[in-house]
C-alpha cells in the first residue's frame, strides 16, 4: 500500500472521528431545542394573547382580511375585535400604531386560511393568533436555535458547552418568553442574528455570491422595518459588506430598499406621510387616546439614573430578566479589545449600536414600553448579545463549577419566562409588582 493511500486513509479516519464526535455533542443540545419546542406548543395553548399589544396588529389583519382596510375604526366600519389602546387617529379614523409591514405579512398567511374554512377572523381569533405566532415565530425561533448551533460548532464540539448555549439562547432569555405573543421583537432579534451570520460568512470569505449579499441586504431591511432601532445595526452590517465587495453591497443596498420602500409605501397609503408614525406630531393624540389616559406618567419626571438602572438591574432589568446576559456582556467587552482588528471593529461596532439604543430608551422614553415582562425595546440585540458570550461560555463549561453557575443564571430568568409563557409576556411582570411595593 503506497504512503498517499496511508495517508488518505488516516485523513479519512481523523474525519470520519471528528464527524462523529460533533454529532454526539451535538445530540444533547438537539434534545434542548427538542425539549424547547415541546414548551412552545404546549404553553401556547394557555394564556390569554390578545393584550392590547398584539391584539393592535390582529385588528389590522382582521380589517385587511374582512374590509380590505388598514382603519380599525372609521365613520363607515368599525372592526368587531376589541379595540386596542395602542392605536393613532388618521383623519377621523383609527388605526393600528404599529408599523405595519407585519401585519400585512400576517393577512397574506392567514388568507388561505380564511379561504379554504371560511372563517370570520374575529370569532376565530384566538386560532389564527395561534397559528401566525406558530408560523412567524415559534418556527422561525426553532430555525435560530438550529443555526446558533451550527454556528457554534465552528468554534467548538464541546458537549456542555453547547449545552449551555443551546439553555442559554431559549429559557435564558426574554425573547423566548415573548415568542408566543404575536410581537415585532422577537422576530426582529432573529432577523439580526440571521443577518450576523450571513455577514460572517461575506467577511470570511465563506459566501461571496451575490445571493449572499442580496439576502444579506433583504434581512436588514425587515429588520429595520419590523424594529425601527434595526436601522443601526443594518446600516453598520451593510457598511461591514462593503469592505469585502464594495459592488456586490450596491446589490445588498438594492435589496435592503425593497422592505424599506415598501413600508414607507404602506405608511403612505395609511398617513399619507411615507415616515413611521413614531415621527408623525399629533396622531398619537385625540380624544380617549392611550397618551390622554398616560397623561400623568408622561409629566412624571424619574431621574434617568434611575431608569438606566430599573431598565439594566431593576424591576425591568435586562440582566434580571435574562442573568445569563451578563456572560454576553463580559464576552462582548472582551471580543472589543482582543483578536484581529477586523472583528475587534466589528464588535466595537455592535456594541455602539446597542449602547445608542439603550441611550435613546433611557433619554427619550417613560414608561420602560408600558406592561410587559422586561425591558422589551433590548430584545433585539439580545441573542447576538448572548452568542457574543460563547468563548466566556466555553471556558465555564470546562469544570464544573462553572456549569452550575451557568445553570444558575439560567434558573434565575425561569420565574420570569414561565410567567410570560403562561399568562401573556405583556402583563406587569411579579418581580416589578413586588419591587415597586418594596420601594414604596
């Protein structure tokens, strides 16, 4: 036997040892997200999901799918769903004051429904709530789960570690908890990790063709437009593109346009102003409006060190809510300051993105986004954040005492989800009811 056939056959044997080994790391944290998704489907059979949050964008689908209009009440038709607080006033009429890009995304997949049962979708509300939380989300969250785990292995096959990650990014943190309430949040967090990874692979050297970049370009701009604050972090991955391939990027800027310009099309037809409603004067307030109610919290002036803190540590802290972040975060400083210059500007450039949108909750809003469980405006950089903590996770993982830990903070966030899983993620959270009567 000649020494190249040797020499094939061992590289054959250390690949066929390594393949194995990754798949029985790999068991275990596919048993995880298993496990998840038995949670998902059984908890979203309990609650009640039509709050006035997601029950603002399902009144739009119910008037796109049964009047063929965006107004939830107008001089001429009024939708018969309970109407929801979260709503503007359009010359004359009302209508959902969330972006709209979503729901006309949920009233294409629910037609088919309606048309081949043909149900009203207001007495069967609660099903389609069910079905488009299931399509849009619970899916879509599973897909993310599965590629965090195909992403992890590129850095390591360790067992536990994966693990970890696999706990970690589903009953870790609040995204998953918010999952089963038709929300712009969760989504729009998957839709940035997607986009992260895709422009991994374009700054590696892994994916340089034109679809990559196209699809880079169509998952920042739903990002944008399902979480307006998206727009930092689409500009900056766009902005990252371009040094790879500078032409390829005009393609992604083309594609990020098509999601862009179609919303502000929507908002147009809507408003008659092609801007989101957040920058719109006015419409936010009429007569019996939600700001009308709000009145007295809006001229209720908290110092801002103390929302940075109830929005960070306190009765809506991010790190309360999902301790486990806190290993995202000492990741997050560490990737800043070590490695190649490329990812320590790329990571520096993530967290000015998430600095900027903290900075803007805790300057310009009041209310920590009303009832809800947590801090819902940082669910967006959440699982980047967390995936950013994988080496810190890594090393922890190697002894035991650091997996307790891990598994520690994992259990600290389990009082929180399983509240959220199985009333409803917008309700006053018990850690805030209680902290607020502790501070009184």
């Amino acid at each position: 036997m000649s020494l190249e056939i040797m020499r094939r056959i061992m590289v054959m044997r250390k690949f066929t040892e390594l393949f194995i080994t990754i798949c029985k790391s790999q068991t275990y944290a596919i048993l995880v997200i298993a496990f998840c998704s038995l949670l998902l489907l059984i908890f979203s059979f309990t609650g009640y999901r039509l709050s006035t949050n997601p029950r603002s964008r399902l009144i739009t689908v119910e008037r796109l799918l049964e009047a063929g209009t965006f107004a939830h009440s107008s001089p001429a038709d009024t939708t018969p769903m309970e109407m929801s607080a979260d709503a503007v006033m359009i010359k004359g009429s009302l209508y959902s004051s969330k972006p709209p890009l979503y729901p006309v995304i949920l009233a294409t997949e629910a037609w088919p429904v309606k048309l081949l049962t043909g149900w009203k979708f207001h007495e069967h509300q609660t099903f389609f709530a069910r079905f488009l939380a299931f399509l849009n989300q619970i899916i879509p969250y599973l897909l993310f789960l599965f590629l965090a785990l195909r992403f992890a292995i590129r850095t390591t096959s360790d067992r536990w570690t994966l693990i970890l990650l696999m706990l970690s990014l589903s009953i870790g943190i609040l995204p998953f908890a918010y999952t089963l309430d038709i929300n712009n949040h969760t989504p729009g967090s998957l839709l940035l990790f997607f986009s992260f990874v895709i422009l991994q692979k374009l700054l590696s050297g892994e994916a340089n063709g034109m679809r990559s970049y196209a699809g880079l370009g169509i998952l920042c701009g739903l990002m944008a437009m399902f979480e307006l604050p998206g727009l930092l972090f689409a500009l900056f991955f766009l902005g990252l593109a371009a040094t790879a391939d500078r032409k390829k990027t005009i393609a992604a800027a083309g594609a990020f346009l098509i999601p862009v310009l179609f919303s502000s099309y929507l908002f147009y037809i809507i408003s008659g102003n092609p801007l989101p409603f957040y920058t719109q004067e006015g419409i936010y307030e009429y007569a019996g409006s939600f700001l009308e109610a709000d009145r007295k919290i809006r001229t209720f002036t908290e110092p801002r060190i103390n929302y940075l803190f109830h929005s960070l540590f306190g009765h809506h802290g991010m790190f309360v809510m999902s301790p486990v972040l806190l290993i995202g975060f000492a990741g997050l400083l560490s990737k800043m300051f070590t490695g190649g210059r490329g990812g320590r500007i790329m990571w520096i450039g993530i967290a000015i993105c998430m600095v900027t949108i903290a900075g803007y909750v805790v300057f310009r809003t009041y209310n920590y986004g009303g009832w809800c469980i947590g801090m819902r405006w940082y669910i967006l950089f959440m699982p980047l954040l967390m995936f950013a903590g994988l080496e810190i996770l890594a090393k922890m993982a190697k002894t035991w005492p650091g997996r307790i830990a891990v598994l520690v903070l994992i259990a600290m966030a389990l009082p929180h989800q399983y509240q959220a899983l199985t009333d409803s993620a917008f309700v006053r959270s018990h850690w805030e009811i209680w902290l607020n009567e502790l501070l009184q």
